[in-house]
C-alpha cells in the first residue's frame, strides 16, 4: 500500500525536479566551446581552463583581470573578490558567471584546487577535447596513491 | 615491521570475515550451535584482526615509517603528532581501513548485543555482515592496500593536506564512517528478515536502537563536517549542495524516514514491507556515498582522496551488494504479512506522509547529485547543479513535511483526530505566527520567504513543546504547582523527551539556516594599516599585520579592531597560513561569536594599493544566527542518543521479545 502510494509520488517529484533541472543546471565551456557555441550574454555558465601566463592584473579597487585559454582560444575574465589561495598563472581554473555583452566574461565565483598539482576534470576534458591535452602529469588522476586535492572558491 | 603486522592482520580479517560468513551459514542451514557459535567468533577476531591492523597503520604515522607509500604521501615529520595520527584516515586507503574498522566493529556488536535475538535471524545477520566485510576487506587488501611498500625510503614526506590539519576534520571521518556504516547492521537486519521470512513488531524492535545510533552518530558526522567547511573553508558558507555534501546527506534522509516507519512497525506491526526497503536503502546510500567521494567522477569542492580506476571496483561492490539485497526483497517481500489497518487520518498515516516527503526529498537530491554524470554519458556536455536546483525541488517538499509534522505526534494510532489535534496546536500557532511578525518587524531588509520559514522554525518548537505540555496535562494543572510538572516532566519515558528534542533542534535549525541565508552580509575591501572599514554595525580597523610561526607552517596574521555600533570593541585575528612542505597557502578564518550571530573575517592577498603601501583585501561576513545551524543538529543527535538510552529500547535489543514471537520465528 506503501509503496503504491509512493511510486507516484516519487515519479512526480522525479518528473518536478528535471523540470527545475532545466532553468538551473549551470553548462561547462572552454574558450573554445564557448565560442563554437555562440554562448549569450547574461546566462551563468562555467568558464574554465588555464590562467594565461603573464595575464593577471590586481587592480587596487579589489578586481582581477585575467586571461583563461585553452591554448585555442581565450577569453578575458574579471572578478572582484579573493582568489582562491592556490590560483596562479599556467594553472587549472573553473570560473563561474556570466559573459558580458562585450564579450568579457565576469565571474562571481572562482574555484581552484587547493592543490599545486591539481587540475580540474572538466579544463582536462576540454584540453583533450581540443586536442591541447600534454599529457598526465598534470592530472589529478595521475597523482600519487592517496594524494589530496581540494578545491576552493571564492565569491 | 609493524607495517607487515598491519598487512598480515589485515588479509586474516578477510579470512576471518569469510569464515564469518560461511560458518554462520552452514550453522543457520543445518540447525547447528556449534558452527553458528564458530561464525560469530569469527566476526568478533575479524575486528580485533582490523584494529591490529589499524594500530599498525597508526604506528608507521606516528613513527613516520617512511618506508610506507601511504605514509610518505600523507605524513611529513614537522606535522604535529595529533596530526600524524589523524593522517591514518587522511589518505584513500587508510580512510577504506577506518571503513573496515566500523564495519567489522558493527558486525561484534550485533555478536554481543544481539543475545537475545533469535538464533536464524542472528545468524543471517552475522552472516551478512561478514559477506560485506569480506567485500569491503576484500577491495582494501588487493586494491587499497594501506601498507604498501615502496624500496627506497625517502628521509621527508609529503604531508597531510593542510587544510585537513584541523581538530573538526580530525574527528568528523570516524565520527560519519561510524554513522554510514552503523545502516551496515540495519542492511543484514533487514537481508535476514526476508531470508527468514518474517518482518514483525519484534524485528522492528531489534531494529530500531541500531537505526537509531547510526543516524545520531551520521547526524554529528554531517555536522562537524559542515562546521569545519564554515570556518575552514573561508567562503562564509556552510552547506554548498556539493556532490560529497550530498553523499552524505542522502543516507540522512532515508535513516530519518528508517526511524519513523521502523516506529510504526514497532508499535503497530505495519509498512513491513517499507521499512524493509528503507533498512536496504539507508545502507545502499552509504555505500553510493563512498563511491561518489572516492571515484571522483564528480567534481566537487570537498573531494578528497580520489582514484578514478578504483572508484570503479567500489561502484562494483555496491551493484552487487544492493542488487542482491533488493533482487532478494523482490523476491521475497510479497511473501511478508501485510501489519493492522489504519484510517489515513491517524498517527500512522502522519508518518507515512513523513516517509513519502522524505523518499521524495532523497530523489531530488539524488537526481541532482547524479544529472551531471547522466548528462556527461549523454550528450557530452559537462553541466554543474547548484543551490538553485535544490532550492526549487528539495525545499518545497521540506517545507511540507515541516508544516505537518507538529501535528503527527498529536494524532492518536489507527484512528486520529485531526480537528482535536489541531485544537491542541492552535496556542503553538499563534506563538509562532507572533514570533514571524515580531521578526518580520525586527529584522531589515524585509523579505517574505525567510520570514515564513522562520515562522515554520517557531511553530516546530512551539508545537513540540505543546505536544510534551500535552503529555504532562499541563493544562489541568493548578497555576504555581512547579514541582508536580517536574516531577510529571520527569516521568516521561526518554523516548518522548528524544523525540521533542530532536524537533525542536530541527526547528533550531530551520531558523537559524533562514536567518543565515538570508540575512548575511558580505564586505570586502582593500584596506591598509590604520584604515577601516563599516561592516553591518561594526566598524573594522586594521592595526597591522605580523608574521607567527605554528609547528608546520608561517603565517601573516591581521590584528583588527572591531568596534560595535553599542558595545565594547574587539580583537580579530586572521590568518593566511602558508605550509612549505605542500608549498601551500591556506586562510585561517578569525570568527567572534556575539550571541548566535557571528562576526567571521577572512584575511585575503596582498593587492598594491595607490599610495605604495601593501594593502590587504580584508573579508567581513556578519552571519546572523549562525550558531543555531550547528546547534540545531547536535540538539537532534542528542535526541537520537537520550531516545536510545530509553530502557525500553535497550531492552528490547538485548533481550527476548516474549516467546510466542520468538518460536514462530526460529
């Protein structure tokens, strides 16, 4: 009796929550993804791959100005908040926001690894995608038994 | 040495746990004492086996036995010793140890709690547990192995993860492995139910102080945990619907739907056939956890510890584990015998309103945890979901299960009185409504959803307390007659005052997670030595900073002064704390508690500020009630444990239930 009566009602809240899925899960894109997809302004997306050598500018206001490439394309990002302890230049990032009209992409939201040897799933994917993939030295896949990674963020 | 003591004890408790299970079997097959009492020593060696191997592995960090990979990779000599010894189940393999360690713990007790248990039902149950011993042993020594070796011992290790290094994180794995796999031993209840054939008020019984210890224990778990994301992380925030949160938080929801269905069968001998599969999921959903944090094939801010290749042996483990236990309750679920009838509008009714609010709560968080990697299979694309998600699905239906659950404990078994209970609720109502119009007065910005929530917040206290008033007839109490509601108060079995506690923290927790979410306030500003800075009603000034040395790391630490609007000022110390053996930086978060409300800064980098001078960016969030979302928790847990402590309970656990239902079940 039970169970017949939760079968609908699960099926209902299944059905309820796909539809919420569509209006809240937040897409995933590389420079170059982006790109190809002609990404809108306005809707929150995930940015993520290298922070470009040499690209980053702390400017006193408390904004960051940096560069995120996937060695095929690249796109300009500003944030104003704290970085994430381990961001640096040449290294993984996951960004979280929106592309402005300007083609700017402004970020709420930093995460990366509190791990120098980190790299995010999604940047590697992406660099695999786009054939830009060195190898897995940098991958949290091939750290050593037991090893730590841990990802900060910062709003 | 002791590393091949470790290895050794390890591979005999995996022979030990087979034993456990074939003895038991044999013994339950052929009706046979001697072999059943084979297979329950078993089970007890197997955990003495795992804690030798345990303490050996404890022993290389203490000793920083550099030989030991797991050692080398997780421990580093400058970490102090309480850290050496929290490292042992820092690492994926010495965490899967710590699993083992529970999970052959639970199965001892079940030897020497379940005395009274009748002899198949124990058996199966031994049994089982020893089969997912063998399992998860199994997995540790030939793909997890803690004590592996590697030729050439390096003289420095690498140290464990700083910001693991942390009194909370030290204690919330063994505290939140203990609550997972506490559902271990509710998992074989339930799997020898259905061997056995018969899921009676009695089983229930034997049940629910199991279920009741597991989810106390993963109640705290979740807790600490959430503390230490709050205070560690450094991001003012305290939940973030991350993968691993979720993990955690699914076999949560099914332990609290386990507990209230098992009531039901315990009292009136219905939903058999229900709290059967709950018991099965709960564990199901423990097993999925470890998975998910393990794998690593989501990407999650907490993921610690993670390997891809062996992710895929675990995810094998809980197929065949859960697949048997619900391809066994198929089978033999139809055969149970359907407990007493009950009109929709009755106690049991309320609570299967509960369970139905909370399975449909653990779907949504289910779905949301999982549609990345569903989409990632489909189409390729990687997508994230987030808080929005979870504010849509998951809350509405809390929100629900909130409003009525007051009104459940009211209602009288088989048959209630919804309109009396309401009757006896209406002072509840009005309290709480009051209490939202005074916060709505109070409390700035106005906003019209916290404030509802909160009021559903006052009216889970308010009700709680007008259920207990109920117990006691305060009502037909004379006024000023003190002792006679203590000495009533004191007569309540603890069951009741677990339940009230544990409602009332949840309402605790309602207002404070409100208030928190809504109310908080985030300022951030570039500030140099002698400039301040106006955060909600305080104003920061930044004295300076200096530079502290701790055991393992350098730290730069802030001196601010916070001066209230009303009241004596204060000192905050923040910290970033740089670890030269992981050449890593951490934040180490200043937080002062004023009432509930605490006022947390975060020291931020260095930025070049106009004049010349370094400046610091300097993080102030005023986080209104914040406490309450700790404390609310822990009032639950403490709830669960005085639930248990009831004599009633642990009676019934230890003891023969009376003998009519023990033959029919032999």
């Amino acid at each position: 009796m039970v169970v017949a009566a939760a079968a609908p009602t699960l099926a209902l809240s299944v059905g309820l929550s796909l539809y919420a899925m569509g209006d809240t899960a937040v897409y995933f894109y590389s420079p170059s993804q982006a790109l190809e997809k002609h990404v809108p302004s306005g809707r929150l997306v995930r940015l993520g791959g290298l922070v470009e050598t040499g690209s980053v500018v702390k400017r006193p206001d408390g904004t960051v100005l940096f560069g995120v490439t996937d060695r095929k394309a690249s796109d300009k990002v500003v944030f104003k908040g704290d970085l994430p302890d381990l961001f640096r230049e040449g290294q993984g990032v996951v960004t979280e926001g929106e592309f402005q009209p300007d083609g700017v992409f402004e970020a709420r939201q930093v995460l990366a690894k509190h791990d120098e040897r980190y790299m995010p799933k999604e940047v590697a994917d992406a660099l695999k995608k786009s054939g830009q993939w060195r190898g897995p030295a940098t991958v949290a896949a091939a750290l050593p038994a037991g090893a730590e990674a841990k990802e900060t963020g910062a709003r | 040495m002791t590393a091949e003591l470790g290895a050794f004890a390890l591979i005999l408790a995996l022979a030990l746990s087979a034993l456990q299970a074939g003895l038991s079997i044999f013994g339950r097959v052929r009706g046979d004492a001697t072999l059943r009492g084979a297979g329950e020593g078993a089970a007890l060696a197997a955990f003495v086996a795992v804690v030798i191997a345990f303490a050996a592995l404890m022993t290389a960090f203490v000793a920083s036995d550099f030989s030991v990979a797991n050692v080398v990779a997780n421990s580093n000599t400058d970490q102090p010793l309480f850290y050496r010894i929290t490292a042992t189940w820092g690492s994926h393999e010495g965490s899967m140890l710590l699993w083992n360690l529970a999970l052959t713990g639970f199965g001892a007790c079940v030897v020497l709690y379940g005395r009274g248990l009748p002899t198949g039902l124990k058996s199966v149950a031994v049994a089982t547990q020893g089969t997912l011993g063998l399992l998860f042993l199994g997995y540790t020594v030939f793909a997890s192995n803690p004590f592996v070796r590697i030729p050439t011992a390096p003289l420095e290790g690498q140290s464990l993860n700083p910001i693991l290094q942390d009194p909370f994180m030290a204690i919330h794995p063994p505290i939140l492995y203990s609550g997972y796999v506490g559902f271990s031993v509710v998992f074989s209840f339930a799997v020898a139910a259905l061997v056995e054939g018969r899921v009676d008020a009695a089983w229930a019984r034997w049940v629910r102080p199991w279920a009741l210890a597991a989810w106390s224990l993963l109640t705290v778990g979740i807790t600490l945990g959430s503390f230490w994301a709050y205070y560690e992380l450094g991001w003012g925030g305290w939940w973030f619907w991350d993968p691993v949160e979720n993990a955690s938080f699914m076999p949560w929801l099914i332990g609290t739907a386990l507990l209230h269905s098992a009531i039901v069968t315990e009292k009136r001998g219905a939903l058999t056939g229900w709290t059967v599969f709950l018991a099965l999921a709960a564990f199901s959903f423990s097993m999925l956890g470890a998975f998910l944090v393990r794998s690593g094939v989501l990407t999650s801010v907490h993921a610690f510890a993670v390997d891809p290749r062996r992710g895929a042996i675990l995810l094998f483990i809980l197929g065949l584990a859960a697949g048997a236990a619900f391809g066994l309750f198929a089978w033999r679920a139809p055969k149970l015998t359907p407990g007493g009838l009950f009109a929709p509008i009755s106690r049991e009714g309320a609570l299967v309103l509960n369970n139905l609010f909370l399975a449909a709560a653990t779907a949504c968080v289910m779905l949301g945890t999982l549609y990345p990697l569903i989409v990632q299979a489909v189409t390729g694309e990687a997508i994230s979901v987030g808080a929005p998600y979870f504010a849509l699905t998951f809350g509405p239906l809390m929100v629900a299960c909130l409003i009525i659950l007051p009104a459940g404990p009211l209602l009288a078994w088989k048959r209630g009185d919804l309109l009396g209970a309401l009757q006896r609720l209406w002072v509840a109502a009005a309290l709480a409504v009051a209490a939202g119009l005074l916060t709505y007065l109070l409390i700035a910005p106005r906003k019209i959803v916290p404030i509802l929530v909160m009021t559903i917040g006052f009216w889970l206290i308010a009700g709680s307390a007008a259920e207990l008033a109920g117990r006691i007839n305060l009502g037909a109490l004379s006024r000023g007659d003190g002792g006679q509601v203590w000495r009533r108060l004191k007569g309540l079995p603890r069951g009741q005052w677990g339940m009230t506690l544990a409602h009332i923290g949840l309402g605790v927790f309602v207002l404070g997670a409100a208030c928190e979410l809504s109310w908080r306030t985030e300022t951030a500003q570039s500030l140099v030595a002698g400039q301040s800075m106006r955060a909600g009603a305080y104003t920061l000034t930044l004295q300076g900073l200096n530079t502290v040395d701790g055991p393992n790391f350098s730290a730069d630490q802030a001196t601010l002064i916070a001066t209230p609007d009303h009241g004596v000022p204060f000192i905050l110390r923040p910290e970033r704390r740089f670890y030269p053996a992981q050449r890593q930086t951490t934040s180490k978060v200043a937080i002062e508690r004023r009432g509930a409300t605490d006022v947390y800064v975060v020291l931020g980098d260095e930025r070049p500020a106009s004049g010349g001078q370094p400046a610091w960016l300097v993080r102030v969030f005023i986080n209104p009630w914040a406490r309450l979302i700790f404390a609310g928790p822990l009032l639950m847990a403490l709830g669960g444990a005085i639930s248990l402590s009831d004599r009633r309970i642990r009676l019934a656990a230890g003891r023969r239930a009376p003998s009519g239902v023990l033959t029919a079940a032999e």
